[in-house]
C-alpha cells in the first residue's frame, strides 16, 4: 500500500477497512467525533450501527462476531461511554469472543488533568481485555490497530480496546497500512509438550470413570471430529458447558447433556461419579 499523509482520523478508518471491517456498532461523542466526521466520507466501505447505550454496541459487535467468525467493533466516546462497555468486554473476554473497542480520549496534553470526561480507560479495562493500549500520537494508529485485530482474533479471541486522543485524530501522519503476523511478547498457539500428552494419557488409562467436559474452545478450533474420537476410543461420556453445546452431537450415544445447575441430571451424575474429569477446551 502506498505511503500518504492523512489525518489520524482517516488513518484509522483505512486501517479498519484493510482489515476487512464492514460494520461498527457504535454511539457518537465529543472526543471520539473526528472519526465519525472522516467515517461520512467512508460511508460506502463502513456501516456504522447506531445503538442507544454503548454497552448495547458491545453486545451487538458481540452477536455480530459470533453470527460472522469475524471481529466486532465498537466505537464509542471518552468518560461515560468508555465506562459503559465494561459490561460486554468483561462478556468477550469470558466468553473468547473477538473485539475491538475503540473510544475516544482527551487531548493528551490534557491527561491527568481531571479533563471533562476523562476517564483512566486503559486501568479500567485491562482485567477485562487481552490487550488494552492507549494511543497519544497519529503514527501510532495504524500499527495499533495492526495489532489489535491479531491479539483479539489470535489464540482464545477476546476483547481489545483502543483508547485514542483526540490529538491524535487530528493529528497528520504518514500512512502505511502492515498487518500483523507476529508479535515476540504473544504466544497464541504454544508448542505442544509431548511429556504431558503422554502424562494425560497414563492417566486416562489409569482412571475407571472418567468424563469429558467440552468447552466453546472446541467449536472454536474446529476439533468436534478429534472430540468425538476420543470418546468413542476410549468410551468416555461427554458433557457440555453452556457455550460448548454444539461440541457434540446430541445424539450420540456417550453424549450426556450441559452441566451445571440448569443443566442435565446426566451430566451432573457424571461429574460428581467420575474419578477423572477431563476439561477439554
């Protein structure tokens, strides 16, 4: 892609757009109206959701991600409305869903003072996110959201937030949109240890009852063939959490239902039976 010099505005709008982004749920604000004034002029690349609350817009990008396999995102203002999604980041990132919450911030000459409605984003939402960066000039814009889109979709998804100063929309930058691939710090998918496969083994062999709980990381990777291999292998039941429902046909014959307290009496016997309990993804 060709260097150009465009507002930080601009820069995140192609950013989103070279990341194939096609909706963002959102409510405009003060400090994050740079952007909806440049995503007018994308209007034909970009639809923008409009909701009445901001946590609604995490919830909506939520569904959005869950319905497409694509990342949700969100824009919101500073202050109140950054305050408002904590609520869905805290859904996304128990649930591994992918995100991308971008809100609005002060001016950054203005941080630390008290600024109307300046709110410590970044601190509130990192218990609640892989990721959490604050961005104070325009050239970090586009590498920011580089790498956003690679921590929130790479590994177990979760949510990421990006909290941008209004200097930094407006702000002039050279452009040069680079996807990321690699980050030295993030480790998505590590080595697999052969030691405790075989560990895992010896002790599946060893128990008289075991029980397979199988989790969304399942339907996530794709490993519904491999789960049902291995319980008909070994002629282990199976249980799902409530996210992990789909894991396994309902059908099949060593398929036992949800756990938990609004699930089935099957698999709560099981699990309260077993003598190894196996949590799968």
């Amino acid at each position: 892609m060709a260097t150009e010099k465009i507002s930080g505005a601009e820069a995140l709008i192609k950013s989103l757009i070279a990341e194939k982004t096609e909706y963002i749920f959102g409510y405009p604000g003060g400090a994050i109206m740079p952007v909806f004034d440049v995503l007018y002029d994308y209007r034909d690349k970009l639809k923008h959701i409009l909701v009445r609350h901001e946590q609604g817009a995490t919830h909506a990008a939520q569904g959005y991600a869950r319905v497409s396999g694509k990342t949700g995102v969100v824009m919101v203002t500073s202050g109140p409305a950054a305050t408002n999604i904590i609520t869905g980041l805290s859904d996304a990132m128990m649930d591994s869903t992918p995100l991308i919450v971008i809100t609005g911030q002060v001016a950054s000459p203005l941080l630390g003072s008290d600024a109307f409605q300046e709110t410590d984003v970044v601190g509130i939402t990192q218990p609640v996110t892989k990721w959490s960066y604050q961005i104070r000039h325009s050239e970090e814009i586009a590498w920011a959201v580089a790498r956003a889109f690679y921590i929130a979709g790479n590994g177990r998804p979760g949510p990421v937030v990006l909290d941008i100063a209004k200097d930094a929309q407006t702000g002039m930058t050279e452009f040069d949109y680079k996807p990321c691939q690699f980050i030295r710090s993030y480790n998505p998918y590590p080595d697999i240890q052969p030691g405790e496969i075989e560990e895992a083994a010896r002790l599946i062999n060893q128990s008289r009852k075991p029980f397979i709980l199988a989790g969304q990381g399942v339907i996530i990777s794709h490993a519904e063939k491999e789960l049902s291999e291995l319980s008909e292998k070994a002629d282990i039941p199976v249980g799902c959490t409530l996210l992990g429902l789909s894991a396994m046909p309902t059908d099949h014959p060593l398929y036992k239902g949800m756990l938990g307290m609004h699930g089935s009496i099957a698999a709560n016997i099981k699990t309260n039976e077993c003598d190894l309990l196996i949590a799968i993804g």
